[in-house]
C-alpha cells in the first residue's frame, strides 16, 4: 500500500537525522491517538532510510514496547539488540557497587550505542512508550538530558489517550513535553483528500462522494478506523459507517466460523505478535486452537502477519473491540491459558495471571520477575514487580526476605519512604508482630541477625527521606539487636552509626562518630575478608571526623588513602567513591583547591574503569562545580554541573549539581534558568534535613533577589534561610550565611534611606542586629584551627558581614573593604575580591579627595567581574561608575544579556570585543540616548534621572557622590538644554519622552 500524507512529519525526522549525521544528539518525540498511524509512518521511515544515499549509514535500532512485557527491564531493546545487549551487559568490573548496578547498565547500553554510531549513526526508535517498562525509560530519561557529541537520533512515540494521571509513563512523557531538546511531531487526523487517497486502493475504485462524507464522519480521519470501515462495507452487507469502532468490529466478528473467532480472540488477549506455531501450542480449555482457524486469522481483515514466519498481530484498538465482544469467563480462561504458555518469561505469566483474576497464580511470578530484573534494573523494574507481588499477597504469606528485598527496591529506586515503610513490615513480619520479642532469650540468634541487618538498613532509608531523628533510632536498635561479639554485622552497623553522627556534625557529634568509627574498625578487623568494606566505611568516616572535629587535615588524608585501599581490596567502588568524594572535600576544607580537581580527576579515571565513569562522575562534579566556582573558572563551573545533571545517580537525594549550577547562573547571568534552578532547589532541600548545603540555598536564594532588585523578597529569603542555618549549629555556615543576611539587610537600610521608608530601615537593622552576634559567638567557640583554609574563609566572611553592618547602619568604610579585598585575592578567590573592591569603592566615592583609590578599585572590579564573567556584577559595577563619573575602561568588552528586572532586558560589558551596548555606554562615560535628545552629558543625565524621581540637591549630591554646589550647577545647564522652566516641567519632559526609565519614577 501506497504511504499517504504524514510528509511534513517525516521531514522533521529527517531533519533529526542529518543533523545527527554531523554527530548531534537529537531527539523527537512523535505522538498522536491510537489507530492514527504511527507504526505506517515508522515503516515508511526505515525504507526511506535504507533508500537514502545523502545521509550517513544509517543503524536503526526499532525497541517495540509491549504491554505483557513492562515487568522486564529493556524489554524491547534486548529483542532489538539481541545478542549484542547480553553481551554489553556480560562486562563484570572488578569493582562492584551495588545500589547501582541500574545506572552501570545504562552506562553500557550507551556505550554500546556509541561504539554502533561510530562509523556511521545510530536512528533509536523507542514505540509505545506508554507500555515501556521502568528501565526503559530511565534510559529515555538520561538520552534526553545527555550532552556529549554523539551521532544518535532518539525517536520515541506515545499515544496520549492512552496516558491518563498517574500512568507510570505520565511523568517522562512530561518531561519529553517540556523539553526544548525535543522536536516534538504530533500526527493530525487525515484529511478529506489523504482519506480518499487511502480508501480508493481499498475500495477497488474511485468512491462515491457521499461513501467518502460517511467514511470520513465515522472514522474521524484516524486511518484505521478508516481502514476497518471500508473492510467491513466490503465483507459485510447493511454495515452503518456511522456506528463506532466497536459495533463495526463485533459485526463483524459474528460472521466468522468458530475456530477463527477462537484464535482472533486468543490473539486479541495475548496483546503481543505471537507466531502460528506459539498459538497452536496453547492448551486451552477445550483444547487447542484448530490450524484452520490459525490460517484464517490474516483473511479475517482484523489480524496482519502470519506469511514467512511473521508474527500474528492485532492492532491494540481492535483487540479492545474484540475483549469486549468476549465473556469475561472465557476471557478469563484466555489469558490463565496464556499465562500457562509464559511459564518461561514470569513477567507476561504474572501479567497474564493478574487479567484472568488469579492473584494467588500471579503473586509467585511477579516475585521471579522481580529477582531476575535485580540483576538488570535492580531499581524501578524490580521495584514494581515486587510492589505487584505484594499488593497480591492477599494473605500475608510474604516473608520477611522478600519484603526486604522490595525494600531495597525502593531504596535503589529512590522512593526512601516507601522502603522505609516495607523495611519496617519486614522487621515486623521477622519479629511475630513486635520487635521487643527478638530481644528476649527465646529470639535465635539468626533471626536477631537479620533483624540487626535490617534495622540499619531502615535507618538508611529514613535517613535518606528526611528523617534523621528515625534514622538514628533505627541504627541504634540494629546496634541493640547484633549484640556485642564483633563480626561483619556488628561492623556494618556502627560503621552506619559513625557516618549518621558524622552527617550531624552541626549538633557536636564528631567526637561521638569517631569513638564509633574506631569501634567499626575493629570489628571489621575481627571479621576479616568479610568486613574490609565495611572497615573502609568507617575509616573514611573517622577520616571526616578528624579534619573537621579537630582539624587534623594531614591525618584524615592518610587515613583516606588507607580506606581507598581497603575498598578496593573488598571489590567496592561504591566505597572508593565516598572515599575520593570526601578526599575532595577535605582538600577544599583547607583550601587546597587545585589537589583536589586533581582528585576528582582521579576518582572519574577510577569510576571509568569501574564501569560507572557517567554515575560517579555525576558526583564527584558535583564538588569540582564548587571548588571551580571558587577559583574563578565559571564556565568550566557551569559546565560540570550540567554534564553532572546528565546522569545522577540513583539511590541517594542528590542536588548539589542544580545547586551549584543556579549559583552559578545566577551571578553570571541572573537569568529565568537561574531562578527556575534556585525554586527547584528550594524545593528539593525540603526533602533533606539541614546541613551542609543550607548556607549555599541561602546565598542563591538572596543574590537571586537583589541582583533583581527585589529587596524585598531578598530580606525575606535571608529571613528564612538563616533560621534553616540555625539548625545547623555548624559555625562556617553560620558566618558564610551571616554575610549573606548582612549584605540583604545593607541593601535593604540602603533602598529604604534613599526612599525615606524608616520603618525598612529599622526592620533590616533588627534583623541584622539578630544575626550578627550569633555568628560572632559561635565563631569565637573552639573548632577548625586557625591554620586550616575553610576557618580562614569563615573568619572573612564575618569581617564581611560585620562590614555590611557598617552600611545597614549609614556608616559605610572603605577600610575594611580594603583589606577584605586583599585578603580574598590572597586565598584565591576572585569574585569575592571583586565585590568587596565594589563595596570599597562605594565607601570610598563619597570623599572626594580620594577619587584615585575609588577609580582603582573600580576599574579592578571591573576587570575581574569582566573575566569571570558575572554579567550582574558588572552591570552594578557600571552604575557606581555612572554615580561617581568614573569612565571604565572599554577594551576587551562585549555585551551579553542578563535579565537584572522582571520585564526588563539589557546588555552589560563584559568580555572580548567593542562596548556598544546601552550599559557598556553607561559603564564607559560614553553618549546615551538622553544625551543625544538634548546634548545632556553624562553627568547630567544622571542627575537628572534621579531628579525625576523627586530628590532634593542634598540627595542627588549624596547619590553621585558631589556637592550640592555642583548639583546646582548641572540643574541650571539642564534647564537651559531642555529649555524648560523648572524643576516639575524638566521631570515631566523626561517622563513622557521616555527618557528614564519607568522603574526609576519615584510614585
């Protein structure tokens, strides 16, 4: 049959392809009703592509997704794939990591796509993602988040009528949606012409103009429905074409002999291609099916296949028709039948057993589906057959093993709460109904072991949704129920208890976690082989313990390096991962920021050949984003965290790239992303008790706010963010979230004087006079040596934030800006020596005598903010240059856009190449638009911006930094060049010329 229409469609794809022929990742997602054509559209597309000779040799990778088989992980692609899917997943590295064998599977699988696109390209074409299973889209999930060079098209298609809330798929067809990534192809209804296009080879002649009005009425211009009205119009006499799908097939279906009807229906039930010879060996009922009315199945014009060893099929519309045509008991029995021939694959047996209302035959193979994807997809795919196994445990015969394992599920899955909920059954079905029983001396010794493991385990997921307190507790009864003999349980277990009370270091538990460490030390010692992971557990921990309970920073190193080679004597690399991740840390802590990139160098290299270069990678960028940051090297920054955001890793509540990357964004660009990262972070923290990121929510929160200007909302977020501090009792974050608050507070004393709003002045002293002796206090208890890099940096931000105490209270100097400045180039820390260079310069600006000091400081902000680039500092650093007439200067400039102001959008200087942008022009003395109109200079146009919004002499002069004297004399020669009168009638001018902008109008 001729392909009809559905052109433009193709075009897209094509698109796709040729651009991936040039080794870009695309992606397209092609969707529309059932029955409208899709599977048409994707075999006309694999013989274009076999036709075609301008692209690149082209792989197509066809995974169909089938509804029995969504309880498999990669279901479609192993048929697809076939043995070269075994064969990438047969590589076993040395080093093991459980909870993510998911994402090392995933891992191989795109390698296994590069090495396919290598010499050539790869089309990969996921159908029907609606019946996807878990894996599947986890690796549709990653596709569509991956950046690298890759010569691969992702084609997924879906029918949304299918997707109603809560469908497992709704969440990625969501995020397929909203992705700009995506070339989104939405497949129309056929039109009058196409329909008659379509219907006339079928109909054997042209058809009347009338049969074509009624094909199109009751087909909607949906293909199929098309197709199946003509079919049935030529079979059957006195079919209405008016009478929906369901009536048309069920007429038809009542001229067919028995045993077509049988196998039609058997097929309809099987919802997958089934070859003649897998129908005929279905012991049915009555019998099997009859080779006759196999045969038949092709002719009846409701199934397609059948010829050459092709697979049966029915299209999922019909098959619909046809169940309901069904008795329940019969269908029933269809599908006990089925599910006796699926013996060999538990998840269609299971699926099968579920529809012929069997949950007592369903239950045991949901659980063996669910063992054999622990090995696959140990996370989301095991998780949802056990789910399915449970929910059909109608008699609470599941053990305790078998819960745990759904646990663990969950856990790798990363629904915390959830696996801490079935932990807690687990405990509960091991313990006879109350967990005091197994502490008693009839309780086996075996049966308290188990419980032990299983205690720590649910501290684990209470800890990781949230709920540290519970997490504790949990550990703390594993600890109670191992009793005291040393071994690989007991070792587990305080090995967890040292890391909980190490993760609570902010309530001076360091002392306690490394007592606990020691103890997990030696009864890994005692165990053996069987303990060396769990000894590389707590020495890692006891090495956090020492450099950040006491400083011992050499110390933890050395013990790190002997956890390093405990892990990898026990075949861990989850293990050598925390490892190389806390050796980062430590590094950073004393400000030994160039190690630790090599470190994380280290640990990606380790990851590599570990199997898990992308998941490990993923974290350890997420500490190289900060320590880059740090350093000045923004774009390499932003870069880590979006390569890190491509592939999280599973079982752990992960942030840290989103947060950094919003930090990032939102003080070189201040752009929506920037505030769309910041919100989703906000969101997220919720989820996790505070700790060592609520200082970092807190400054992206408030730099977000005044960079656009809303103080406002600054103050508040600084309001809220230091109680989440607070919590924390943690001393560094307390003075990093001091200067913060402080700075907040200094905008808002600042805004509210020059607006004579008292009150906000009074508000933001009161919170500032709050915060900052908090701070001072906790800062002056004992902690971190004087000598190690992070107490360094603690101790400036207070001097930061007691400096900003001087502007809340109007008494804003130059002198400790100064030093401020000096001493974060000395650490190494441009951004920060550039702003406290533009908060020198403000203090300084109001002395004219000491203009030259102004103008260095100014111009050594600039450059630096220029350098980095931070587009939001640089546009301030142009306005205060505005103020005190300081011409920046113009070479090495270039304008990219930030967004300072909801509605707003500007363009400020700050990289290579000419300044010709209104804020460049702003920043380096030259002509605006104001001065073109009148012949104003630049001085004057200030003034008389800020005379428009009602100030006195006294205030302009206080504003730019002049005397009185000279205001006068700028007002006279703007009066004159305006040729106005007054003051009133000069203001009035400049408003409706539109000469300042709106913002600037004081109401």
């Amino acid at each position: 049959m001729a392909f009809i229409g559905r052109e433009r469609e193709l075009a897209a794809v094509g698109a796709a392809l040729q651009r991936s022929s040039q080794r870009e990742l695309t992606r397209v997602a092609i969707s529309g009703p059932l029955g409208i054509g899709i599977t048409t559209m994707l075999d006309e597309l694999e013989t274009r592509i076999a036709k075609a000779s301008d692209l690149a040799k082209v792989t197509i990778v066809l995974a169909r997704c089938l509804e029995p088989e969504a309880g498999i992980a990669y279901a479609g692609l192993r048929t697809a794939l076939g043995k070269e899917f075994d064969r990438a997943l047969a590589v076993k590295p040395a080093l093991d990591a459980p909870e993510q064998r998911g994402a090392r599977v995933r891992e191989s699988l795109l390698r296994l796509l590069e090495a396919k696109a290598a010499n050539g390209q790869v089309c990969l074409i996921v159908e029907d993602l609606e019946h996807a299973d878990p894996g599947t889209r986890g690796l549709i999930s990653m596709l569509l988040r991956l950046r690298r060079r890759i010569a691969l098209t992702l084609v997924v298609t879906y029918h949304g009528d299918e997707m109603g809330r809560g469908h497992a798929a709704a969440g990625l067809v969501s995020e397929i949606e909203a992705s700009d990534e995506v070339e989104r192809v939405a497949l129309e209804p056929m039109t009058a012409e196409e329909l008659m296009a379509l219907v006339e080879p079928l109909n054997g002649e042209r058809p009347t103009l009338s049969f074509m009005a009624a094909v199109r009425v009751g087909s909607r211009g949906n293909p199929l429905v098309a197709t199946q009205l003509v079919d049935a119009n030529q079979r059957q006499a006195g079919i209405r074409l008016s009478d929906p799908l369901e009536e048309i097939i069920h007429a038809r279906l009542s001229q067919l002999d028995k045993p077509t009807l049988r196998a039609l229906r058997l097929l309809s039930a099987a919802r997958r291609p089934m070859t003649t010879d897998a129908l005929a060996k279905v012991q049915l009922t009555d019998g099997h099916l009859a080779r006759t009315g196999i045969a038949a199945l092709a002719e009846s014009g409701l199934a397609s296949g059948g010829e050459d060893e092709v697979p049966l099929t029915i299209h999922q519309l019909v098959a619909e028709a046809i169940d309901h045509s069904t008795l329940p008991g019969e269908l029933h029995a269809l599908h006990g039948a089925l599910a006796e021939a699926s013996a060999g694959s538990p998840a269609i047996a299971a699926w099968h057993w579920s529809r012929a209302l069997a949950p007592a035959r369903a239950r045991d193979p949901y659980l063996a589906a669910a063992r054999a994807a622990e090995s696959v997809d140990p996370g989301p795919t095991a998780a949802a057959n056990y789910n399915a196994a449970l929910e059909l445990d109608l008699e609470g015969a599941a053990d305790a093993d078998t819960i745990a394992r759904a646990a663990a599920a969950a856990d790798a899955a990363g629904s915390f709460r959830h696996a801490a909920t079935l932990a807690e059954q687990a405990i509960e079905r091991l313990a006879g109904g109350r967990v005091e029983r197994l502490l008693t001396s009839r309780a086996t010794a075996e049966a308290r072991n188990q419980a032990a493991i299983l205690s720590e385990a649910l501290g684990r997921y209470r800890r990781s949704s949230g709920d540290s307190l519970g997490g504790r507790a949990a550990i703390e009864q594993a600890l109670e129920l191992c009793g005291t003999e040393p071994g690989a349980t007991r070792a587990r277990i305080l090995a967890s208890l040292a890391q909980d009370l190490m993760l609570a270091d902010y309530e001076g538990h360091y002392d306690d976690s490394a007592e606990r460490a020691e103890e997990a030390r030696r009864a890994a010692k005692a165990a053996g082989n069987d303990g060396l992971a769990d000894f590389a557990h707590a020495t890692d921990t006891l090495a956090v313990d020492l450099a950040f309970g006491k400083g011992e920073i050499n110390r933890a190193l050395g013990l790190l390096d002997e956890a390093i080679e405990a892990a990898r004597q026990a075949g861990r690399l989850d293990e050598l991962m925390r490892c190389y991740a806390n050796k980062t840390t430590l590094l950073d802590l004393d400000s030994r920021r160039e190690e630790a990139l090599a470190v994380v160098k280290e640990g990606i290299e380790e990851a590599e050949r570990g199997g898990l270069a992308l998941t490990y990678g993923s974290f350890l960028r997420g500490n190289a984003a900060d320590i880059l940051f740090q350093l000045g090297r923004w774009a390499e920054a932003e870069a880590e965290c979006r390569a890190a955001l491509e592939f999280p890793p599973a079982g752990v509540p992960w942030f840290s790239p989103i947060l950094y990357l919003g930090l990032v964004l939102v003080e070189s660009r201040n752009d929506e992303e920037a505030a769309r990262l910041v919100g989703q972070t906000l969101l997220e923290v919720e989820a996790v008790p505070a700790g060592q990121w609520s200082a970092l929510v807190l400054r992206s929160a408030v730099s977000l706010a005044l960079w656009r200007g809303e103080i406002a909302d600054a103050v508040a977020a600084a309001d809220n963010g230091w109680a989440q501090v607070l919590e924390t009792d943690d001393a560094h974050q307390m003075a990093f979230a001091a200067a913060t608050v402080l700075e907040a507070c200094a905008a808002a004393a600042e805004r509210g004087r020059a607006r004579r709003d008292y009150s906000a002045v009074a508000d933001a002293g009161a919170l500032a006079a709050r915060v900052l002796p908090v701070a001072t206090e906790q800062m002056a208890k004992p902690g971190l040596p004087k000598s190690v890099g992070a107490r360094r940096e603690a101790e400036l931000y207070l001097a930061t934030a007691r400096a900003h105490d001087d502007r809340v209270r109007g008494k804003a100097k130059p002198e400790p800006w100064a030093k401020l400045a000096e001493a974060w180039a000395q650490l190494h820390i441009p951004y920060n020596q550039a702003r406290a260079l533009w908060w020198q310069t403000a203090a300084l600006l109001p002395d004219r005598t000491r203009r030259d000091e102004a103008r260095k400081a100014l111009t050594i902000a600039w450059k630096i903010a220029g350098k980095l680039p931070a587009a939001p500092l640089c546009k301030a650093l142009a306005e205060l240059g505005v103020r005190g007439n300081i011409r920046l200067p113009e070479d090495k400039l270039v304008a990219i856009p930030i967004q300072p102001e909801a509605g707003t959008r500007e363009l400020v200087a700050v990289g290579p190449g000419p300044a010709t942008t209104l804020a460049a022009r702003i920043g380096t003395g030259q002509k605006s638009a104001t001065g073109g109109r009148f012949g104003l200079s630049p001085r004057e146009s200030s003034v008389l911006v800020i005379l428009t919004e009602g100030r006195t002499n006294r205030e302009i002069a206080e504003r730019l930094f002049i005397s009185e004297r000279t205001v006068a004399v700028h007002v006279r020669r703007i009066l004159q060049k305006m040729g106005v009168k007054g003051r009133v009638e000069a203001a009035g001018v400049a408003i409706r010329l539109g000469l300042v902008p709106e913002a600037k109008v004081r109401r």
